[in-house]
C-alpha cells in the first residue's frame, strides 16, 4: 500500500474529468499497462473504496497515477472528487486485473470500449509502440460527441502508426467524420467479422455491452482466453430501505392469510 496525492484536475467532458495523483513515497509504478488500482478515500462518513484503471499515457512508469472517472448520480466517489481540490490523500493497493496485452502478437488486437472503460487502452496504446504489431483496432461508443474523451489524440495516434485504427461510435448523434459511425459498438465489431483462430479481443465498459458482445463472439467460437473482459460497474450510494407502517404491516398479515 502506498499514499497518493491529488496534483491536477482536468474537465474533459460535462461528466466526465482526468484526475493525476502523485506517490507520495517518490516510487516508481510497477505495474501492465491495462491494470486497475484499488483507492481507499475518506469523506465525513468515513472509508470507502473504488478501483480505477491507470490511463497512463505520457509517462507509463513514473511516480504518477491518471485516472479518467465519469459523474455518477449518487455516487459517492463522485461527491467527493467532483467537489474536491488538489492536495486530495488517498491510500493506494494493487496492481489488479487481468484486461491486459497478449504475449504473443496475434493477427489482429481489437479493443473494444464504452465511455471511460476507454481508460486501461490508453497505456497499452503506448507500449504497444515498442511492439511489431500486425492490426490494432479500437471501438469506442458513446452516446454524443461531447464524451469522445481522447479523441484527438486517438486520430494522432492512429495518423502516426499504420498498424492502428479507431472507429468511434455514436448512439445518439450523426457521425460528423469518416472515422465515426452511428449506433452501437456491437455493430461495428459484426463488421470487422472477427477471426477466432487469429484475432485478440480485449472489451472494456458497460456490462451490457460486454454480454452482448460475448454472446456474439461465442457464436463465432472465440474461447475465454481469447475475450478478455472487464466491466465497469459505477457505485451508486446505497438507500437505506424505509420501515413499515402498521397499516402495511397489517395489509400484508391479511394478504398472507388470504392466501395461506
């Protein structure tokens, strides 16, 4: 476990933001691009915990930790970091997680990502600069332009690699350029036509979308080891169930004596 300190705040979105911690400690990260860390912050109520994959991508190993993390109505890591400051503590554990690069390289690398779960490719986008890479393929869905996190970047990216292309998927707006497509991530995977003897697949984001695609990859007889997954379940703060009344108390006595 190591301590950690909030030293930059960026909007990127209307929901969404970059935060950069820093090791307190000085250490360097040891970790594979594509792995998540677990973060203890405390608020007024106390400890609580969140996992967050690294979205290095300037520096890989240094002594800082970036992460992209998207509002949630009732969260309350949102609550806490959407209304905080630098110089933010939090206790650090890991790394986790298994949503990392192949050994070997395969045929091809298709990447697919819903809205932040973007965030453990961006590390791997650039290790993959140090690898003799065949075809890399990257899908991203949102819903409008505004959350096309990275965007420019990825078309840097892909400008200056051959081996790489990014199609970004729009499910609520028309696509305004030839690298965007409208509807769903889902769609466009269908339309690569995935090889299960040759390809490499690495989904990350809406648990929804993340079955469906299994269920087709499936379909297509990809085997697990070939279909790495990891979903993004955002926390909501729990509700506290309401007592009964008496009188619901008594609807229910009657209701179970009518039917007893």
């Amino acid at each position: 476990m190591f301590e950690v300190r909030l030293s930059r705040i960026q909007a990127l979105s209307d929901s969404t933001r970059d935060f950069q911690f820093i090791r307190e400690d000085g250490e360097h990260l040891d970790y594979v691009p594509g792995q998540f860390y677990r973060f203890v912050f405390e608020d007024l109520d106390g400890e609580f915990e969140r996992s967050y994959s690294l979205c290095n991508f300037d520096e890989l190993y240094g002594d800082t930790l970036d992460l992209v993390i998207s509002k949630v109505e009732g969260g309350r890591a949102t609550r806490l970091l959407f209304d905080c400051e630098e110089g933010l503590t939090a206790q650090v554990t890991g790394p986790f997680g298994r949503l990392v690069l192949p050994d070997e390289n395969p045929g091809r690398l298709i990447m697919v990502a819903t809205s932040v779960g973007l965030a453990p490719f961006m590390p791997m986008l650039k290790a993959l600069e140090t690898r003799d890479m065949n075809k890399v393929v990257l899908l991203l869905g949102v819903r409008d332009h505004t959350e096309f996190i990275y965007g420019d970047l990825l078309r840097q990216y892909a400008q200056a690699h051959d081996y790489f292309e990014v199609r970004f998927c729009i499910s609520r707006e028309p696509p305004r350029a030839p690298d965007e497509c409208s509807g769903y991530v889902t769609e466009q995977l269908k339309a690569l036509d995935p090889v299960a003897d040759t390809d490499h697949l690495l989904l990350c984001g809406n648990p929804a979308m993340i079955d469906d695609a299994w269920g087709y990859l499936k379909e297509k007889n990809f085997r697990p080891k070939k279909v790495v997954r990891e979903k993004y379940v955002f926390a909501r703060e729990k509700k506290t169930a309401k007592a009964l009344t008496e009188d619901q108390k008594k609807l229910i006595h009657e209701k179970m004596k009518k039917y007893s």
